[in-house]
C-alpha cells in the first residue's frame, strides 16, 4: 500500500516542528533497518588466512601456518518474515510523516497533556 501526503508548501507549513522532524526520523530509521534486513539474505564468507613466525628455538616449529572458511548463511522463513516487518515499518512510517505533514499544513499541534482547567471566581 502506498501513501502520498498532500501536496503542501514547506514555506508556509513550518516543516521544522519537532513533530514532523520525529516523523522524518523514523522513517529513515525503518528504511535503514529494511534496507539491513535485505542485505542480512546474502551470505556472508569470511577467509582467514593466519602465518605465525617464532624466533628460532630449541626443538619449536619456526612458523605456523593456519586458514579458515565461515560461511553464514540465513535460511528459513524468519528472512522472509523480518523483511516483511520491516516493509510494513516502513508503510506505517511513511503514513505517520503523511500524517504529521497534514496536521502540520492546518496548524493542528498534539498535545502531550490536557490543558489546564480555568480557575473560577465564585
């Protein structure tokens, strides 16, 4: 599912409110984490090469020589689960900054408390 924000001027919106700003952060964030779950598919080889060299010495081995080969590799349906969680992040990011985009062209700013009660004179 796409989703587009309205079209709004960021000149007359006032983009820089925090709101907007912590929007535009977490969509980047879940972006970068599905752009890493995607990347987490590909094997990953890793070769080791190792030379030792000892001084010489009564009855050692001068030089030890050692290799390895790890390769991980990711199966299963927990990959095709973690990329889709990912994806649907970034779907509800996307409409989130939508969202505070909108609220931020009507000039409509959440409150983190309710406001206070007007004293009465009685």
């Amino acid at each position: 599912m796409a989703v587009t924000a309205p079209h709004t001027d960021d000149s007359k919106t006032n983009a820089i409110r925090p709101d907007v700003l912590a929007a535009e952060a977490d969509l980047n964030q879940s972006k970068a984490d599905l752009k890493l779950q995607k990347a987490m598919r590909i094997p990953d080889p890793t070769f080791s090469f190792l030379v030792e060299h000892n001084p010489p010495a009564a009855g050692r081995q001068r030089t030890r020589w050692a290799s390895a080969f790890h390769f991980h590799c990711r199966f299963g349906i927990s990959t095709v689960a973690e990329i889709k969680s990912a994806e649907a992040a970034v779907d509800k990011n996307a409409f989130a900054l939508a969202k505070a985009k909108a609220q931020a062209a009507c000039g409509y700013r959440q409150r983190s408390r309710p406001p206070m009660a007007k004293p009465r004179n009685d």
